[in-house]
C-alpha cells in the first residue's frame, strides 16, 4: 500500500530549510562529501524539500551556483539542532525512519514535486522488521551511508543529477532477473520527481554484508606484511620462500576475484533483447566517440599536469616531465582501441569504476559494491554500454596502484634507507605480475572460455584494448589526484611513463 502524506503550512520546514541555504554557502566546504571544493560558490537556494513524518527531519535538495560553470544540486537532510540547521543523517531515528518509509512505500509531497519511496521484495526478507540500530559508514565520501539493524545499508547520493541512477538500474536486473549474488541485493531507493525534470535518485537501500573491510584495505595491509618481509628475511636467500608463499595467496584470491568479476559480466550480459540492460555491438561509432573522449582527457590532464609542475616535489617534477614530453607516444598508445573493430563484439552495462576499493573481503569470497561509476564522469557517460575490458583494466590498474602504493608507505616508514626502493622493486613487481595474471586468467575462464560475445576472440586484441583501457584508466587517476591528493600523484605518473616505455617497446618492435 502506498501512504501519501500532504503537508500543511504548519509541519513544512520552510524556515529551517531556508536557514540551511543561507548558511551552506560557506559551510559547504567543510564536508567530505562536496566535490566542488575548487569552485567559488555564488549562492545556494532551495530546490525542494519535504518533512519526514515519524522523525524530526526533512529531506531537502539545495542548488549550488557557481561564479562560473554549470550549478549543481546536492541532498542535505535536515533536523534543528540547538536552533539551527544540521544534517539529519547524523541522527539514528531519521534515518531508521527513512528506510519504514520505504517499506510502506510512501509518497512525500514537496513544494515542487514529490519524494517517492521504492521498496522491493527483497526488503522484507532482508529486515523483516524494523530497527533503530543505526552505524554511520566513516569511509565513504561522495556519499553517506548509515547500516540500520545490521542488515540493510542506506546511502544517500549527496550530488544529485536528473535521471535514473545506474547503481539501482543495474543492482535491481542482477536482484530480480538473475542469479548472481556476489554484489548486495536491491532493498529499495528513494526518488524525486518533479513536472520539470527527470525522476533524481536521492538514496537506495541495499542488503548489507558482514565483511573483514574492503579489498584495497586487506591487500595493503598483505603488501606491507610483504614489504616487510622481503627487506628483513627474504632479501638476499636463495629461494626467498617467506616471500613468494604470501605472493601466492594474493594471486589465488585474484584468481578468485577475476572469476567472479566474469559472473558478473555474464549476468550483465545476459539481459535479453528489450531490455535497456541488452548487450548491443560495437560500432565503429562507439570506438570513434571512446576514443575522442580518451584523447581530449588525456589533452585535459597533461595540461593540469604542466600546470602543476612547479608544486610537485623534484624527484616527482622529473618523471613529471618525461610524461609530458610523451604525449604524442601516448596518444597513439590509446589509439591501439581500435582494435576494438576488428572482431564482431558486443557493448554492456559495466561496474564502470571498478577497482580493489569498490570489493569487500567476505568469508565467502568477495562482494562487489557501487555501480555509480566513475565519479567524475556524467551521469549519461555513466548509464552508457561500454566495452567490459573496461572494467577489467580498471581492477588490473587497481592492483598496480597497490604494489606502487605499498612501495612507497615502506619508504616513508624507513626515509633514510636509501636503497630501499632498489630492494622491494622486483619482488613487488613480481607481485604486481602474478596478481595480474591470476586475476585475468580467472576472469577469462568465466568469460572467454565460455564463449562470451562481449570479447574479443583472439588473445591479441583482447590485449591490445585492455593495454589502451589501463593507459586511459592512469590518466583518469592522474587528473583525480592532481585535484584531490596532490601526495598520490606518483603513483599515475609512475603507471603513464612505465606505459609510455612500453609503448616505445612496442613501436620499435613493429619497425
């Protein structure tokens, strides 16, 4: 049944909800979750809201103008707290009370438009009743998440864009129309629609899953144990026994993560014709397109890059540069996509940024979570069909960041051994390889081998994409820690000159 609740004068927040923009101007750049830090902010007005009956909250939606480009529109709930305005996520019974609503499919009629509750039948059997139990998620950071009875996980999508949310198209097909559960069931979501625009995902509740942290965690915490060993044991004997046996059993679970990153896929693909979920071929439109967007990022960054030279340290400003000076080597590296056209292959939906931060660590394996995409990307970008080595140069990618990573906590932790890094680089290296390895032949042994239309058949252009798909992928990364975590920015930039070194290679290889 579906409650329609109409407000009256008396129990609409107005005045809080105004208080609230007046004050998010300059508040706004405080928390973690706004991702235009860098932007001057001209004003915050409201777009809607809507109070939450149960609880003393309301949901409302704020539109943030900037001195220059486009606005855009966050969530902020609300509650008074001490005669002001503050985020109602922090208190337990408004979000308990978000996800009852959702149970009892409500509908919160706004000023505008109206706040609508989805749930599906999976709620029921995953919180069969309700709780007040609530932990906040303090990890996260583009959005807010809080675990309610130890069973469901809300996250409220804090930027908000017009249109259907990928992450609830996609973990709603693999709920109602698969088999697949390596990636938490879809509980419900919560939407605005308004006359004016296109229906806006505002939250989504999921099932939540018990799990040791994610896998980037856990695989850092192997490499340092790693790292450790190889430079006060392993280093220097014959067989290095203590160090291959931990390198073995991060590549059995790579193993394990590729397998199940090609159910995925499979699942994913298996929507049937009609389905906006259906796999289409790619056309040389689609490899063009992909291939002018990778192309003007790369334009983008190396541009930012030149830009922030002089800010890096000059160890850093040296490789810096050589990158720079590759660009046309680069250029014609991303160009090798286009061998995408060589083969009769179809497109799908994809995780889409998929990396060892999006896996949680269960005892049953692995989990895979947040189908949002990457961030930075529209949100049209983001629902787009695209190539599944996409995803797979994503994880591949992923795992270099953690060896390169881990390489250098070791030397923060240890600054005046200076031949540190000449120790650890081939032994991490040959993890970076078998990881790499395993991953892949996991993910093909679900895929390939059982004949999936969505790659290419011959092992040379699989590769050939898949290369292209990394270098895209560090550039990506690049142009995200030059604006967020300027101390990261080894870490791309050491990816990029090893690609352009490999490009070198390979040019020199065909003459």
């Amino acid at each position: 049944m579906t409650f329609v609740y109409m407000l009256g004068a008396d129990r609409a927040p107005g005045a809080l909800v105004e208080a609230a923009a007046a004050t998010l101007a300059t508040a706004l750049a405080g928390r973690r979750w706004f991702g235009a830090k860098g932007r001057v902010i001209a004003r915050v007005s409201v777009v809607d809201h809507a109070a939450v009956p149960g609880t003393i909250g309301a949901l409302a939606l704020f539109r943030v103008a900037f001195a220059s480009g486009e606005p855009e529109v966050y969530a902020v709930p609300l509650v008074e707290r001490d005669g002001r305005p503050a985020d109602a996520l922090d208190d337990p019974g408004f979000c308990a009370g978000l996800i009852e609503h959702v149970r009892a499919g409500t509908t919160l009629q706004g000023r505008h438009g109206v706040f609508r509750f989805v749930a599906t039948d999976a709620l029921a059997e995953i919180l069969p009743e309700p709780s007040t139990e609530v932990v906040h998620v303090t990890t996260e950071q583009s959005n807010t998440s809080v675990i309610v009875g130890g069973q469901v996980i809300l996250k409220v999508f804090r930027r908000l864009e017009a249109g259907p949310s990928p992450e609830v198209e996609v973990t709603e097909f693999l709920t109602r129309e698969t088999a697949f559960r390596g990636t938490p069931r879809l509980a419900g979501s919560i939407v605005y629609e308004a006359a004016d625009r296109e229906p806006t995902t505002v939250a989504i509740l999921q099932e939540f899953v018990p799990n040791q942290g994610d896998a980037w965690t856990v695989v850092q915490a192997h490499l340092d144990e790693y790292c450790s060993t190889i430079l006060t044991e392993a280093a220097g004997t014959a067989d290095a026994a203590l160090a291959r046996t931990p390198a073995a059993a991060d590549a059995k679970e790579a193993r394990a993560l590729g397998a199940l990153t090609g159910r995925l896929h499979m699942a994913l693909a298996s929507a049937k014709a009609g389905s906006p979920l259906a796999p289409e071929p790619i056309t040389p439109t689609d490899v063009s397109t992909w291939l002018d967007t990778m192309h003007a990022q790369l334009d983008r960054t190396l541009a930012a890059l030149q830009a922030a030279l002089d800010a890096l340290p000059a160890e850093v400003r040296a490789v810096a540069r050589r990158v720079i000076e590759q660009a046309p080597r680069l250029r014609d590296a991303l160009t090798a996509l286009q061998v995408l056209g060589t083969e009769a292959v179809s497109k799908l939906r994809i995780h889409g940024d998929y990396h060892l931060g999006q896996v949680l660590r269960t005892e049953q394996g692995f989990a895979i979570l947040d189908f949002e995409g990457e961030p930075a990307r529209s949100l049209a970008d983001r629902r787009a069909k695209q190539s599944a080595l996409k995803d797979v140069a994503g994880m591949q990618r992923s795992f270099a960041y953690a060896a390169r990573a881990a390489v250098l906590h070791a030397r923060d932790t240890s600054p005046d051994d200076r031949t540190l890094e000449e120790r650890l680089a081939p032994w991490v290296e040959r993890w970076e390889h078998g990881v790499r390895a395993a991953f892949l032949d996991g993910y093909l042994a679900e895929t390939a081998e059982r004949g999936a239309g969505f790659l290419p058949r011959r092992r040379e252009v699989l590769e050939a994409a898949l290369r292209a798909y990394e270098l895209d992928k560090a550039v990506y990364e690049l142009s995200y820690e030059l604006s967020h975590r300027p101390a990261w920015v080894p870490v791309p930039l050491d990816g990029l000159a090893r690609a352009s070194a490999e490009a070198r290679s390979t040019s020199r290889a065909s003459t």
